[in-house]
C-alpha cells in the first residue's frame, strides 16, 4: 500500500489553519519542527489543562484528500491545512489504518499511527456545518470520525508535497483507531 503526500503545513501558533510549506522537517520524539504541538508531552490546550505531563500523541497530523473532495461535493471549499493538518495524503484510507501502522514518508522520516484526531466545533469556525460534515455514522449507528489521524515521529526526516508515503503494518491482531 502507497501514496503521495500532496501537501505539508505547520504554524507556530495554536490556530486552526496551517499555512502550506515547501517543505517540513520531522524531529524524532517530537513533531513537525517550528510547528506549535511539537513536544513530547502534549501541547494541544485542552489536553495541558487536564494532565500536561500525557504523552504527546498527537505529534503529526495527517488528513486524507479524499476528504477534501468528499467535503467539496457536500458544498465546503476546503484547502490542505485549514483544518489543522500537517500532512495531507492522497491513495491511503488513513482511516482504516489499525493502530501502531507505520508511515513511511519521503526518504527517511517515519512516523507511527497513535488514533483518531477528534473533531472540534472550532471546525464549524472555517464554515458552518463543518464540524457535523466530518462526522458520520456506521451500519451499526457507530461514530466515524472522518478528520484525520494522528501520529508520533519516530525518525525524522525532511518531507515534502509529491513525496511517496509506504505505509508498513504491524503484526496482527490489529487493533482498530480510536480517538486521541
């Protein structure tokens, strides 16, 4: 299983939208270099006023183009890195990855799956409605969240939009995504 990274984004501050980069430089235990939820115990706010001593799972975030274009046809003018995301990929279904999958990203930078990014309502702050748009509901009546994975660095490494993503499974059983 491969893919094409199609675009990279970072933003030193805690905003909701990342601004594209030619390139973003992955630290190893850490994240996206210069990026604000780069650290190795959490950096996203609600998450420091709960326990700011958590591991940092949410080092990289990573969404799917096939979800831009999903929301393109329900009517939302969505661009690579206005949702939060460090890394938009296209050719994976980064939802049915199981937990603990590896991504191999450019030439040297690996990073390995940890959950579910969990959506927020600062989504419906891009366009109303966002937020519900990024949710659905299984067969069975299950939450689907469709905003993302996230991971932790685990060798850095420059990576950058054309890039080709490896994606490399870990030893069953697998266990399935859930939120972090």
């Amino acid at each position: 299983m491969s893919g094409t990274i199609t675009a990279v984004s970072k933003s030193a501050g805690h905003t909701m939208r990342k601004m594209n980069e030619p390139s973003i430089l992955l630290l190893a235990g850490l994240g996206v270099e210069g990026d604000a939820h780069m650290g190795v115990t959490v950096k996203h706010r609600s998450r420091v006023q709960q326990d700011p001593t958590q591991p940092n799972l949410r080092q990289v975030h990573l969404i799917h183009s096939e979800l831009h274009e999903e929301l393109a046809a329900a009517g939302f003018s969505i661009e690579p890195g206005q949702m939060g995301e460090n890394i938009t990929t296209l050719g994976i279904d980064l939802l049915d990855l199981p937990r603990h999958t590896q991504l191999l990203l450019g030439e040297s930078a690996v990073v390995e799956v940890t959950g579910l990014r969990n959506p927020c309502s600062q989504l419906d702050g891009i366009q109303e409605g966002l937020m519900k748009a990024v949710l659905g509901r299984d067969e069975a009546g299950n939450l689907i969240r469709k905003a993302g994975i996230m991971a932790i660095v685990l060798q850095g490494g420059l990576v950058k939009a054309g890039d080709t993503i490896s994606v490399r499974l870990p030893e069953p059983p697998h266990l399935p995504l859930e939120r972090v």
